[in-house]
C-alpha cells in the first residue's frame, strides 16, 4: 500500500487509489527519484530530498530500501542507490550511499557533506565519463559551497 501523500506536489488520486489496491500490493512513493543513466544504461538510482524536510529517511522503510537496491543493469550489476539531501538556496548536497554498490563509489555509513562540483564530478564518474575541457567549464560554473553543519544518523 503506498503512503499518504504528503507534499500536495504530486497527483494524489493516484496515491489514494493505489491504497485502494490492497495491503499486499505494496510501494514507495518517493520524493524525487531519478534514475541517473549513460547513453542509455542506467548508472545509478539517486532519492533527492529537500533540505527542509526534517527526517531525509522518513517513508523510506526497509523494505522500499531493499525494493531500490535491488536493480540492476542490463550486464547484470547492481545499481549504486543513493538518498541525496540538497540545499537549493547553494546548491549543496549531502549524500547518503544505501547499497553496497552505492558504498563502493562513496565508502560511508554516514552523510557525505559535498558542493555541487564535488557531486557533480561523482556523477561523471559513475558514468566512467573522463573530464574533458568542455566538461571542466560546465564545472566551474557549479557552486563549490559546503552544506551547513549538521549532524544526520544513518537509518
């Protein structure tokens, strides 16, 4: 069964509707998930989550969490899952890495505080894209500020 619509963002009759479905027709209504993705493989799963929203994991249960990080490619490899926390008003971000796959490209059981330079140039190199000039200017256009300090437990 999904959960209750809280944003006002979305269409909620379909989220009421799926309800309607049944206990054992369960999902996950996330809050912004983009499948990141190279030339038409997919690369990695990010949930972004808006500052301001107090618990980042809220609605994130154990079983959406085991649902997301269980894609895979079409090689037949895990896809790195993060939850990436943002702060629109710098463009700063704090990620979290769910799965093992994700752990491997960012070696942390807690939030990794990042500029969006530093989560941009982690997205180039999950798609094993190697920097060049052009992308170097896009860059250094990118803000280089850190989020602000704060403390986030691990779910």
């Amino acid at each position: 069964m999904s959960s209750y619509e809280r944003s006002g963002w979305r269409d909620q009759k379909i989220s009421l509707r799926h309800r309607a479905w049944g206990f054992n027709c369960p999902a996950v209504d996330m809050d912004f998930l983009l499948l990141e993705f190279n030339h038409g493989a997919p690369v990695a799963v990010v949930d972004y989550k808006h500052c301001a929203k107090t618990d980042p994991l809220d609605g994130l249960h154990d079983s959406a969490i085991q649902a997301l990080s269980g894609l895979y490619d079409d090689r037949g490899e895990n896809l790195p899952f993060f939850v990436s926390r943002y702060w629109p008003d710098i463009w700063a971000f704090k990620v979290l890495p769910i799965n093992d796959a994700a752990k491997r490209w960012l070696p942390s059981d807690a939030w990794t505080a990042m500029t969006e330079q530093q989560w941009v140039i982690g997205l180039y190199k999950l798609r094993e894209h190697v920097l060049g000039i052009r992308d170097q200017k896009y860059i250094e256009r990118l803000n280089s500020v850190m989020p602000p300090d704060e403390d986030l437990e691990v779910a």
